[in-house]
C-alpha cells in the first residue's frame, strides 16, 4: 500500500518541525462522523542498528460540512472553522494549565489526549492516539440487564469507573487555579453561542416535528421531503410559534439555579478512551462543544445516554442516587484539589458517598442540581432524537443507534417527566419551586406540541405540586449544613 501524500503534508504541517526524521507507516485507519475525518496514522523512526524501530501514534482529526443536513442552523453549529478552531484552543489550553499539585510536586492529570497542533489550512489537528477501547462499547458488551449477578457488577464496575472519571474532568478543570485564564478563552463567545443554541433548538424541534406528522406533509417519487418553510407555516396554522417558546423556556431555566461550569458538553462513552491502567484513566477526547453549561450537564449526559441496552436505564436503578452521589463527592474532592479525600472516597461503599454530599452542600443546592440533572437529560434525548431523525440511524454508531430513535425517544421523554413528577417532595425544598415547575410544564407543553406525548394529567401534576412522593430520589442524604 503507498502512502497517502495528501494525509501526510496535512499530518506534517500540524507537527511542524517535529518527526521531521519519522516516516509514515501507510498503514492508516480511517474513522469518518457526521462532520470529521479521524485518522491513525503511525511515524516511524528508522532505526538500521535495531530491529526495534521507534514509533509515534497520532490521531489526526479533519473538520468538514455535515453531510448534507440541510438544515441551516445545523450546519452553522458544526462549521467546520468554528469548531476546528474551538476544539484546538481547548486541547491546548488543558494541555498547557491543567495540573494537580501533590506532596511531591504537580502533575498533569492526563485527560485529554496530548495535543501535536493544528492546521488552519485545513481544519485539522493532531492528538496522540490514545489505544484502548471507547467505553460505550466495553459497556454494550456487558448487558446491563443481565440476569447474572456477576455480568451486571462488571457493567456496574466499568460504569461507576466511568463516573470517577467524568468527576475528575469536571473537578480538575473547574479547581480554582486551573481555571484562571480559561474565561478569556470563552467569554467572548458566550453570547454568540447562545444564539447559535437556540437556533439549533428550534431546527431540532422542526426536525422533530416533521419526523412525528410525516403523514401529514408532502409525500414525492423519492419519498419524503424535508422543507423547514412547510413545517413552519404547518405549525403556523395550530398557531405555536417556536421563537416565542424558545426565549420563555431560555428566561424560565435560569429558575432552576443550577451554576454554571465549564462541561465537555458531549460527554458520553463514545467520547471516552478507556485506557488500561486504573484508576482515573479513562481520556476523554472530541472537546468541540467544551465551555460553560449547567453544572450537572455532564453527569446526565453520561448517565442518559448509555448502551444498546437502552438509556434511562440508570436511572431506573435503585443505585441511581449512589451514582449521583459518588460524583459530587469526587467533583467536590477534585475541584477542591483535595488528594486526601479522593484517597478516602476510593476506599468507600456504598451508603459513605450520601454522608460526603450531606456535607458538601445543603438540601436546597442538591435538589436544584437534581432538577438540573433530569432538564438536561429531557434536553439530550431530544437533541439526539433530532440527529436521528437527520441523519438517519443507519448512519450512527451500533452502540448508540437507539438513542436516535424517535420512537423510544418518545417513551423516554416521558418516563423523564414521570420521574420528575414523582419527585415532588425534592422539588418543594428547590431555590425556585415555581420556577422549576414552570420550566417542566413549559418544556413538557412544548414537547407535546411537536409530537411528544407526555400525559396532560403529569404536566398539571408537576406544575401544582401535587404529587408525593421522593421515588426517584430513594437515599436522600442527611444534609449537615443549614440553607
Ligand atoms: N486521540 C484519539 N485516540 C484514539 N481514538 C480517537 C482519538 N480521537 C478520536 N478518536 C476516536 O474517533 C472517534 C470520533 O472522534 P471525535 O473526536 O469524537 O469526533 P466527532 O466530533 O465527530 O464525534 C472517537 O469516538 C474515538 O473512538
Ligand atoms: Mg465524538
């Protein structure tokens, strides 16, 4: 096989100087996504006096224009510029900031992939290749609804590893010190950004809709048409405007008073390397969307978007507050630079991780933060029902390919809103009760109104309170600090 010359000048121009007396092994695996190349390739030193021969692992990441979505706002959210430009800033940054100090001295934490550098030419950067399994898959091969005891503590083992790396991410890159000139990095965007979120919002809620009425639209030789104009003037007719409901939803989340922080933003097991060496080795890469969100925004997205097995389904287990627990524990500890708790929390059971969230934070911070947890997982679910729909399932990933169902994202969405209902109890002890039932009333309205079909009586119940009940929320822990 010859080596591809146009791959080469592109991997050598992000290394610059560097390997210049390598030689690239034409052996290259290609891995195309919806709006990248990602390729290993391999340089080799040659070496005449050993047979050994010294050799480098690069992944080299190529941006493109997302294959023909033709939805405007899709394509201005994954311009291949922007977030070539974003994702090369943030590698950098970690690489260069991100550290831990400990009795002897600091270390760098290895998150992320070591970043070689990037090519504006075009829009490509180079990480060292990180060998190892991604962790969705390791997962799937694991049914987590085994029968046998022994395959579910596997699934559970690889999953709450998962967990104490995803707390090591957040913590490590939110601790005061690291953070210091991150702002910079992404103030300046912050506004834009915004706008581009909601944009992407409501061509996602069009999607949605066009995928739920599809009968009722234009039907041609080739089969369906999607046409933004005809969705519009439809829902022009049943008189919902999605602008409006947008910016009422974006003024009713900041009810929920959960902090901002800087999240991975796309934060599942696609986008974790599992590495061999335990613990904290999981490296996470694909930091295009990495920047200020909602606290709790990683964590759900871990925990949601899960396995073929299913999503919700952590939720669903009488361990979810457990997991929950185990990561605000180790975010606190990890924020904090606290190496001597982490130690503790290693050696932890289940039952201790209640008692450390008891401590670090009041009854009302963590009913907020668990409001915040299901918002961001009933937006997620949609978000990526709205990719299936675009993309069409074929094109995505084996392990991930029921998550973009429309179908199950329908059951999802309101097994989501059930289990906020049926925490009504936590919800009274939230910053902003009204608030966070006007957001899920409203979110759940708008849902219905694109195809959903979240039972009306649910939506009444969360916004007056009526329900009892804690179900969700099983182990609440005793809280030792008064609001
Ligand atoms: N540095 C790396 N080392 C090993 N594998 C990688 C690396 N970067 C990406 N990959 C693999 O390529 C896949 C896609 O890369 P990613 O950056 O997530 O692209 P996208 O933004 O299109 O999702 C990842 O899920 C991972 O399996
Ligand atoms: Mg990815």
């Amino acid at each position: 096989m010859a080596v591809d010359r146009r791959l080469e000048t592109i991997l050598r121009t992000t290394l610059g100087d560097s390997f210049k007396t390598y030689v690239l092994s034409p052996q290259i695996h290609q891995r195309p996504t919806s709006h990248a190349d990602i390729y290993h390739m391999i340089l080799v030193k040659p070496n005449p006096n050993s047979c050994r021969a010294n050799s480098a692992h690069f992944a080299l990441k190529v941006f493109k224009h997302a294959n023909d979505s033709s939805d405007a706002a899709y394509e201005e959210r994954h311009d291949p510029g922007r977030l070539w430009s974003r994702e090369s800033r943030v590698l950098s940054w970690i690489n260069r900031k991100v550290r831990f100090s400990t009795s002897v001295g600091v270390r760098k934490p290895y998150l992320v992939p070591q970043f070689h550098g990037a090519s504006l030419d075009h829009f490509a950067l180079t990480t060292s290749f990180i060998s190892g399994e991604v962790l969705a898959n390791l997962l799937s091969r694991v049914p987590e609804t085994s029968e046998t005891p022994n395959q579910r503590d596997i699934f559970e083992g690889h999953f709450i590893r998962g967990i104490k790396d995803v707390a090591k991410f957040d913590g490590l890159i939110n601790a005061e010190e690291n953070r210091m000139d991150a702002p910079d990095i992404f103030n300046k965007e912050a506004t834009q950004h915004q706008v581009r979120e909601n944009r992407a919002l409501k061509c996602n809620l069009i999607r949605l809709y066009y995928a739920f009425h599809s009968d009722a639209f234009h039907l041609d030789h080739f089969g369906l048409e999607f046409d933004t104009q005809e969705v519009l003037n439809q829902l022009r007719a049943e008189q919902i405007s999605l602008d409006s409901r947008i910016s009422e939803l974006q003024q009713l989340s900041k009810r929920l008073h959960v902090p901002v922080r800087y999240q991975h933003n796309d934060c599942n097991g696609q986008n974790m390397i599992v590495t061999g060496k335990a613990p904290y080795s999981n490296r996470f890469v694909d930091l295009e969307n990495f920047g200020p969100a909602s606290s709790v925004s990683d964590i759900s997205s871990y925990c949601i978007v899960l396995t073929s097995g299913g999503n919700n389904h952590i939720f669903r287990s009488e361990n979810f507050p457990h997991y929950r627990h185990v990561y605000h524990s180790y975010e606190h500890a990890w924020r904090n630079m606290d190496l001597d708790l982490v130690k503790r929390l290693d050696s932890y059971v289940n039952g201790q991780f209640g008692e450390v969230v008891g401590q670090i934070m009041t009854e009302r911070e963590y009913a907020d933060l668990t409001a915040g947890f299901f918002a961001d997982a009933i937006s997620k679910t949609v978000k990526l029902a709205a990719a299936g729909v675009r993309f069409g399932s074929s094109n995505t990933p084996v392990t991930s390919r029921n998550t973009f169902d429309v179908s199950t994202s329908r059951t999802d969405v309101e097994e989501l809103f059930r289990a906020v209902n049926s925490m009504s109890g936590l919800i009274n002890t939230c910053t902003d009760p009204t608030g966070v039932r006007d957001y899920f009333y409203t979110l759940g309205k708008t849902l219905n109104d694109i195809g959903y079909n979240v039972p009306s009586g649910v939506l009444v119940e969360i916004r007056s309170g009526i329900s009892i009940g804690n179900n969700v929320m099983g182990q609440i822990p005793t809280f030792k600090r008064a609001d």
